[in-house]
C-alpha cells in the first residue's frame, strides 16, 4: 500500500547494474557515505544529540542521507540507520558510547533470555520505514535508494557477545557449547530480517543490502551453517527488488555466496574482482571493493587506485564501484570528490574503448 | 659454532611431515601451546612479575617452553618469545599492559624516525638465543624447537600503530600517502628478521615460522608488495632449516604463499583444507586449522572437530595438525588432551584404512 506517490527514477544504472545490463559507467555509491567524514553530518548529529537520536529521527535521518548525494555525484543513496536496530527493537537496548562501537544494555547471557527470544514488532521500528518514505519524498527519483540490515549471524554476535569483540569468546563458546542455542537465536533473526527488509521494501527502499559484517569470523565449516543458511531463508523470502549480499572476510565462501540468490555480491578489499569475477561467471553482479584507506592518498593516487580496481573489473556488466568497507572518520572529502569523478569519467572511456564482450 | 652437543632427536615426526614424508600418524602442535590456559604457566608468569619478564628470563622461558610437553604428546615446542622482540630491541620501547595487547612507548611517528631506524644489534636479542640453547638441552631431544618471528609487514604494523588497531588507520595512511617510508621500515625490518631467525638456527631452532599475524589486513593488491615480497627476502635468507609462513586472513593469497620459498604454509581457521590442498599439490605441507573455539566445545564434540580436520587435510603426507591461531586463555586443559589424543589415535587409524596414494 502506497501512502504517497512514487517519482520515477531519474538515474537507474545502479538497478541495471545490478541486474547485469549495460550501463554508460560504472555506477558508485559508498558503504557509510553519510558519516562522520563530513562536516555536514557532524553538524546534524550535533542537533540530534547522538548516533541513535539521529537514526531514529525520519527527519533528521532523511537530511543526512541525502547530504553526500548534494556533494558528490553518487548513483545511490542508502538510508542512514544503524544495522543493529532490529535486536534494538527486541528490546536488548542499543547504546553507542562516544567514540566507541554498539554495546547492548541487555545481551542474551542464558539460556531463558535466548529461549523467550521473538521477533521484534514491527511498529518498533517505524522510524526507519517513516525515514525510507521520506528519503524517497525528498530524493524526488534522483537516485535508488537501499534498504538493509545486519545479517541474522552478524545480529547475533552484537546479541551473545554484548558489543564488538576482537574474538567473539562469548559467541564461539555458544557456538560449541550449545550450538543448538545458537541456531534458535538465528532462527528469530531470520525471520525478523525478513520481515525488516520486506517492510523496508514496503516504505520505498528500492534495494537491499544484507551487512554480514562478522560472517568472516567463522570457521570454514561453520560459515555455510550458521550464516549463509540464514541469508539464504531471508533472500528466499525477500524477492521484490535487487539484493546485495556482503560478508567481510567472506572469499573462502565466495561460490557459495554466489549461489544464494543474492543478485550481487559484495567483495571487500582484500578480494581479487579479477577472481571473483571469473567465480561470477557474469551469473552475479559484484560490488567493491577498493580499500577504504586509499582514500588517504594524495588525489591523485586515489585517482590511479580507482582506475586500478574498474580495470580489475573489467568493462563487463555488473560492476557496481564501492569501497571494501565503510569509508572512515577522517577520510578527505576531496578524496571522496576524486574518486567519484574519476570512477564516472574512466569507467566511460573504459566502455568506449573497449566494447563489452561478456 | 655450537657450544653444546645436541642430542640426537627422538621424535622427527614434525620434520618428517615438513618434508612431506610419510608419518606413522598427523604431528600436532598449538600456537600459544605455552600459555594462560595452563595453571602452570600462570605460576611461572606471577613468579616472573611480567610477560616480558618472563620472555627475557632464558630459565623462566624454558621452564614454561616445556610445561605443554609435559602435559600433552605434543611433537614440537616452540620457544617462548613473542613475535615483536625486534622493534623492542630496536629501542621502541615494547610494553604490555595487563589484560592488554603489546604497545610501543616510541612508535614510528615521523620520517626522520623512519629513517634513522636500523636493524638492531642482536646481542639485544641474546635473551632468546640463550633460552633457545636452554631449551635444546632440557629437551633432550624429545621433540623438535621451532623458532619464530613476526614477518616484516607484521613488525612494522605496532611500529607504525603503536599498538594493535581495529583499522590500522594509522599504518594504512602511511601506505597511502608515503608508501616509500613504509617500504624503507619493511626493508629493514626484513633483514632484521632473517638475521634473528638465523641467529635462532644457530642458536638451536630446528623449524623457523613466520607469523604475518596482519597481512590479511592488506588490499589484495597489497598483499604481495607489502608482505609477501619481504617474507620472500626473509625466505631467501634462511634456509637451514624447514620455515613454516602463516598469514592470518590468507586465504585469498595461498597460491603465492604457496611459492614463497616455504616448506609449509600455516592455514587460519577459515581456510578451506580441501582447496588447500588441492592448490599445494603436493609441493609444500600444510598446518592447521582447527578454530581454536572448538576447544571450547566438551570434550567428544572436540574429538569429531579434531577428525573433521584430519578427514578434510586426507592422510596424504604433509599435514601438521595445529589451530588455525593461538590457544584462547580460558581454553579448558581436559579439550587440549582429548584433542591432542585423538589427533593421534585417529591419525594413526586413517593411515591404517587408506594407505597413502598421493
């Protein structure tokens, strides 16, 4: 049911990427290109009071999604929201001290906490559906917009071990101890993504990313078990627009990831395009995956690093141009600029010079 | 010049597997073997006052080398060191707070530092080359001593850094906007660590391995430039003995790593055995990957981790059985021993039911 019109979209080549059509470049858009890089989202967050203050106002939220859009030329907008606000809304209580990562007030420490564990309601999570309908008021079909949300293994690491944790002690000890404990959490998870991600779809996300970002601290054996599986159930049941599926860490498992049914995959930095593009067999579209720490070069280093990953690449279909990783705190803007640029004006010649073939 | 006999070794079956020969079952060893799980260690380390008190008493060092041996039939001890000795000795300054990872007091901070650095005189070092000797004689030859070092990149990650890093924000701006200052610390960072690691060999160490603890942290077209380029040149300086490389987060680089020169290749816990194997082809051995988590699991759920590994590596010769990182500390001594016997025991029977072919 839509609440308000929808105006058509004035730039879909990240959609025809993603589907793996031709496009006239190469499209781009940056994992966290809303942060704390720009003195503009400082300013916002500063009338917000906090991380979460702003996450959870649809205004405020809205303005700092579309602030990199008004700087750069970027092909997608991705709504600014956090990717632990569904065990939030299950009431674990998010909390980000300053300068730190997430912690939660209320981690699942015994076996009761995980066996009363449901999915959140998701009127708990109005704000983020009331912020993607207003991006997509304000965006006016400049661009996409992407939904997204932790995977259900990632949600899961943030719910055992309480915050981030250089060894995830108290996740592997559940894994190995209880490993049936484990797998009733992410069963929960599953369903609520789903149920996110459809309502998301709902609101107006015209994409959706899944952030496994933890899957790669999983044994080779586990990996499929107990993240992959439950990507999959949420792929299976989150089918109405494109799907971007990224595990950080995640080459061992690239083939696998690659017959999820995510339509694109995301590479980070330390993957080979060149490799995962021959694993994709044009079957996938990628999306990556230049280190974030390049962007501390002088311009034109990050000029020649941009050239660097879309030759890697290839002119074929289905590139998608993104860092590895979030772009971080005190990254130069006009690095940002650079790289933008650049990725629009080579990825053009490179299609003029050399006519797609796969 | 030796300045003791060196007895005689009584088991070679590390040497043996090194050199991909045949062996009556899977050698086994642990990172970190000598450590906090231990109630042992923990009394050696009150009685040193500090880790590194500990590491640089030759007696203490020795006392604690052994201690695993005692408890466990493990087929090899590793000298009691920690992998940032050099920097140390090259006057940065190596401290450990308690419950704390290393820090540097100077870490590299400007370019005059970066080039008056120099590799540091290894009479600095002479602490571990004496515990090395203490440790032949008081093993007697029962088993094999591996010496060991942070490869280069890792040593110049905490000098660059400080201390350990979530990002390594601080090193990764310094590959980026001055890649030739870090090339200059990873130069002689590498001569520094093929002088130790002989000075090791002469000292009495039978294997040396190399832990680039955070090469996986480089872009992949990094990688081979700023860390396997300058294990290579270690490599290519020390080759008396069998060297074991092990990049932590190297899945994506095994085929070079495969051709650096080493005898075998250390495999993290995320690493798939069978592709692996298939891309060694016989040509160099393997260690690993047990997650070292699984050792929080009872007992006969680590006993089926600990068969999964030995099926997946196959009973071919070349294989040392190992975790894919080190012993976590709250690791429960009863997991170490079943693992450690049924590795063994089950070693033994594979090689019994399917005689080797490849």
């Amino acid at each position: 049911m839509e609440a308000y019109p929808k105006p058509a979209l004035k730039n879909d080549t990240l959609l025809r990427a993603l589907a793996r059509q031709p496009t006239e470049y190469t499209p781009i858009w940056l994992m966290r290109q809303a942060g704390r890089y720009l003195p503009e989202y400082n300013a916002t967050r500063a009338k917000a009071g906090s991380f979460l203050g702003l996450a959870k106002s649809p205004a405020l939220a809205t303005e700092v999604t579309l602030q990199p859009l008004d700087r750069f030329p970027l092909d997608a907008a991705i709504i600014f929201s956090d990717i632990l606000t569904i065990p939030d809304a299950m009431g674990l209580g998010l909390a980000f001290a300053e300068g730190e990562g997430p912690r939660f007030e209320r981690p699942l420490r015994d076996e009761a906490a995980i066996r009363s564990l449901a999915a959140p309601d998701l009127a708990a999570l109005r704000y983020v559906f009331d912020a993607i309908g207003e991006c997509r008021r304000a965006l006016g079909g400049r661009v996409p917009l992407i939904g997204f949300s932790g995977s259900p293994f990632t949600l899961a690491c943030y719910m055992v071990e309480g915050s981030g944790s250089d060894d995830w002690r108290t996740l592997k000890k559940l894994r190995h101890a209880r490993p049936e404990l484990l797998h009733r959490i992410l069963e929960v998870n599953a369903g609520a993504v789903a149920a996110y991600l459809n309502a998301q779809i709902e609101a107006g996300a015209q994409v959706v990313m899944i952030f496994d970002t933890w899957g790669g601290i999983l044994a080779h054996e586990d990996y499929e078990a107990f993240s992959l599986a439950y990507c999959r159930r949420v792929l299976a049941s989150v089918t109405r627009v494109p799907r971007i599926l990224f595990t950080k860490g995640g080459n061992p498992w690239l083939p696998a990831m690659m017959s999820s049914g995510a339509e694109a995959i995301g590479l980070d930095w330390t993957a080979d395009p060149r490799e995962a593009r021959r694993l994709a067999g044009g079957r996938v579209a990628l999306q990556g995956n230049l280190d974030p720490a390049a962007l501390f070069a002088p311009p034109a280093a990050v000029r020649e690093a941009a050239r660097r990953v879309l030759d890697a690449f290839g002119p074929a279909p289905g590139h998608v141009f993104n860092l590895g990783h979030g772009i971080m705190t005190q990254t130069p803007v006009d690095s940002v600029a650079a790289l933008v640029e650049e990725v629009r004006t080579y990825s053009k010649a490179l299609r003029r010079d050399r006519p797609i073939s796969s």
